[in-house]
C-alpha cells in the first residue's frame, strides 16, 4: 500500500511553513500545486522539482501550514486524479533565487500581497506558468447541466469560497436552465475559481459547472434569502418569502455532493447533520470519514471566530482589536495568544460580522505589519479559569456599551466601508474647535492633512491624514475620546476624501 510505505519513510519534521509535497504526476503546473494551499492561506513561494514529482510550498504563515498538513493528512489530496502526498519539510522558508538540487525553480510566488482580498498569492505563479491573466471581471456566469440533485446557494458559496472571499449570489433559470451569477472581492479570485471549478460536477456523474466571465462589473442584491445573497449587507430583507427550492427531489444519504479542495480532488459534504449554526447562511453536513471531529473544514461559513497574525507584539492590545473589529461587526471577546503575543483571535457577533471583518481587515498594515485575518478552527474564545496565569490577554466585551451594532435594523450597517486615510468624526461637542481636534489627532501621532465640518451639522467632520496605516491607529487611539462631561468622540472610515 502506498499509503502505508511513504507514511513509514516518513522522518517527523517540526511544523515549518514550507511543505514537501512528493508523488507529484507529470504534467501538474505550479498553479494547480499551490491551489493546493489556498483554501488554508496566502501562498508565499513554490519550488518545482519536475524530474523528481516533488515540489516544496511555502505559505504566508505557520498557522496556515498546520492548518493545511491537519486538514490532508487523514484526507489525501489528488492532483489529476493521483494522490500527492504532503509532509512538513526541513527547510525554514524557501530561496529560489541560486538551483536547488540542479532543479530550477519553475515558479516562484514572490511577494504576492498585491490580492489582499481573499487568500490569492497565485497570480505570479501564473504568470511564471506562462500563463497570461486576461482582463475581466470579478462576476462570474454559472450554468449548473444535468441539476439532478437540488442546488442550493450554500453549496455554491462553499464551494466558491475555497477561491477567495464571494461577495454577492443570485441564482436564477433561464433558457430552461439553472444559472447563477456570483461576485468576488477580487477579479484575480475568479479566474482562478474559472480555471479550477469550470467542468467539475458537484455531485459524480451530474450538477456539472459551467463558467464563463459575465459582463456585469456589480450585482446588485434587493433581497438575502435563499435565491439571492449580499454577504457584505446582513440589513437587507428576505423579500416576499419566495422559497427557492421547491422541488420534492433531494439527494438521498448515500450520495455524496462534492466539495472541491483543490484541482481535481473534491470532498465530500454528507453524513451526519451538524446543527446549524445562529447567522450561518445554512445547515452543513460534514463527513465524518474524511475530516475527524476536531479537524474543521477551513473558510466554512458558520464560524463567528477569527484567527489573526502578524501583529506587532509591542503594540498590540485586546482592547486595540476590540475597537478596530468593531468597526465591522460587535466583538464579544479578545485572546492575545500567551506564547505567541503576535496572534490573537477576536470572536464576533455571528459569522456573517466575521466574513466582514475578513474582507476589510485581512491585508491591513497594523503598526508596521500586514495583518491576515481568517476563520478560526474554534468556535467560541474560553475565558481564563480562575487563578489561570493570563496577564490581561483575554478580555470579554459582551456587554460593551461600545458595540456599534446593538440594534439589527440600524442604518450603520450602510456605513461600513473599508479603512481608508479619511476618517468620519461624529458626536463632537459645540466647543471643541477645529485646531482642538487637529491637535488632538497630531498628539497621537498623526500627520493632518485635510479638515473640514459638515455644513449641516456641526457634530460631525472629516479629517484627512497622512495614511490608511495612520488613519487606523487613531482610530483606535481616539474612537470614544472622552472630551469631558460625558461627551465621547465616535470615529469610523469615511468613503469620501476631503
């Protein structure tokens, strides 16, 4: 047995970020090695080692390199229907830059933070692939042939999300057929879902994928139910309760829906039902055979806990976290990890606060580093028992008067925008002047560039500053400045410039 054979050579390297991944077929390009580890994080460098079938993955982070070693070692990955196998390797991180064993590297992934939405560090390696990235769109036409077994909007979303952060679905039929439309953050996440997922049949032998470019630049989504889906706006109604499915026909328990974790192998949803999860977009059934009980399925909707890393040690707090992440969803606890001070994990509201959090947050520079924000494999942040040795790392905001996101209905949900250099001040007392607010924001280090009041209302200004980096420190610094006699200063990310 195969298996067993490389399983008994194996030597037990420590966790490293850079995997060894052997038995690699012919054939196999460095993008379809490295889709490998997208779904688990950024991809930093790829070696191809073409005489051998070897190849060597280095990912953004150690997180996302466990992650990924946990996730298929009791569930072997296929690439053109052969297993490949992955262990940790000895080296620390990857130089492609003298020949490695007379092999030259065929393509290396170098600094790929030019994606920052999703977990995209593939358009170099298509690029040194020869491949040539077109001009198009982040919205793609899906046509689901031979719809034997329903399809939901959840199944798509999960399927598509392995390519990066979906912002909007809607799902429709015309000309006699199943057809969907569905939205990335970014145009580098459809191509590559494109050229994985196009072909592919969710369940074996029907549902098969059809996927072309659409020519709409924007979705526009009226209502979140389950036809159609804006995951970026949790405000928006059911609409006139149009269920969408209502056909009689389901898969029966034997047939496995296929869930796709890299270019040819696809994984299953089926088995036993895991309870739904409060604000998930929908029920989740998990395989018990291939994913064990304590190995999530990583980028799953339904998880409200977020892992974050890279963070500056020195300046990070629990409290800093609790105030930037609450700019997109209400924060009920922060843990700074004892060991590790430069990762933490903040668990939302519900995971629809978190998937916002992710695609706003992931990528940002944060006291001189870039952030990377994804799903957690826990479900919820245990506080400290008592006596436990924590200093003040773990800190619960459930009953935070300063959560933004109290009333479900509120129109701050339209106000969510992105970190940006101009900040939007609000809740500002008569008194205080425009040179007092200028000073106040240059005491904290920030360099002022524009200023100006609303015409309106007095209450509230713009203030433009030397940085979107700038601009999130003083958030954090000055969201909640207490000017005095109960009068506490609001700040959030404005969309406009002065």
């Amino acid at each position: 047995d195969e298996k067993k054979k490389s399983k008994g050579n194996r030597s037990p390297c420590p966790p490293s970020r850079v995997l060894h991944i052997r038995q690699i077929p012919n054939g196999v390009t460095g993008a379809e090695v490295a889709s490998l580890g997208l779904p688990f994080g950024k991809v930093t460098n790829l070696l191809m080692l073409r005489g051998k079938g070897q190849a060597f993955l280095e990912m953004a982070s150690l997180d996302a390199a466990v992650s990924m070693v946990n996730y298929y070692t009791p569930a072997t990955p296929h690439l053109h229907n052969q297993p490949v196998y992955i262990q940790y390797s000895n080296y620390k991180e990857l130089r492609t830059d003298n020949q490695h064993n007379h092999a030259r590297p065929q393509a290396a992934l170098q600094g790929v933070n030019a994606v920052q939405h999703g977990n995209l560090g593939i358009t170099s390696a298509l690029a040194a692939e020869g491949a040539v990235l077109p001009s198009h769109g982040s919205v793609l036409r899906i046509i689901v042939e031979n719809v034997f077994y329903p399809v939901t909007l959840d199944m798509l979303y999960q399927v598509f999300s392995k390519f990066g952060f979906v912002l909007k679905i809607v799902m429709f039929h015309k000309n006699n057929q199943f057809q969907a439309l569905l939205q990335y953050a970014d145009a580098t996440n459809a191509y590559y879902a494109k050229m994985s997922l196009d072909g592919h049949s969710i369940y074996a032998g029907c549902c098969t994928l059809r996927i072309d470019f659409s020519k709409l630049t924007n979705l526009t989504v009226k209502y979140n139910n389950d036809k159609s889906r804006d995951f970026t706006r949790i405000d928006l109604p059911f609409g006139d309760g149009q269920r969408t499915m209502e056909t009689s026909l389901s898969a029966p328990f034997g047939k496995k829906p296929l869930l796709l974790m890299s270019s040819d192998a696809i994984y299953i949803f089926s088995g036993p039902s895991v309870p739904p999860v409060p604000g998930a977009p929908g029920p989740l059934t998990v395989t018990t055979s291939a994913v064990p009980a304590h190995m999530p399925i990583p980028g799953i909707p339904g998880n409200s806990v977020l892992l974050v890393s890279n963070l500056n040690p020195e300046a990070i707090t629990p409290y800093g976290l609790f105030i930037l992440f609450g700019v997109y969803g209400d924060v009920h606890r922060v843990k700074i990890m004892f060991k590790k001070r430069g990762i933490a994990l903040v668990q939302m509201a519900d995971a629809t606060q978190a998937q916002l959090a992710i695609n706003y947050l992931n990528g940002q520079r944060l006291y001189g580093r870039v952030m990377h924000a994804t799903l957690s494999k826990y479900q919820t942040i245990q506080l400290p028992r008592e006596g436990q040795e924590d200093k003040g790392l773990t800190k619960d905001y459930s009953n935070s008067p300063l959560h933004r996101f109290k009333n479900p209905c509120s129109k701050k949900f339209q106000n969510i925008f992105p970190p940006s250099a101009t900040l939007h001040l609000s809740n500002i007392p008569p008194s205080v002047t425009v040179d007092d607010l200028k000073n106040l924001f240059t005491s904290k280090g920030s360099t002022v560039k524009g200023f100006k009041f609303f015409q309106k209302d007095c209450k509230m200004a713009l203030i433009q500053l030397g940085s979107v980096e700038e601009a999130v420190h003083a958030l954090i610094e000055l969201h909640n400045h207490d000017f005095g006699e109960n009068q506490h200063l609001r700040v959030s990310f404005s969309k406009s410039s002065i």
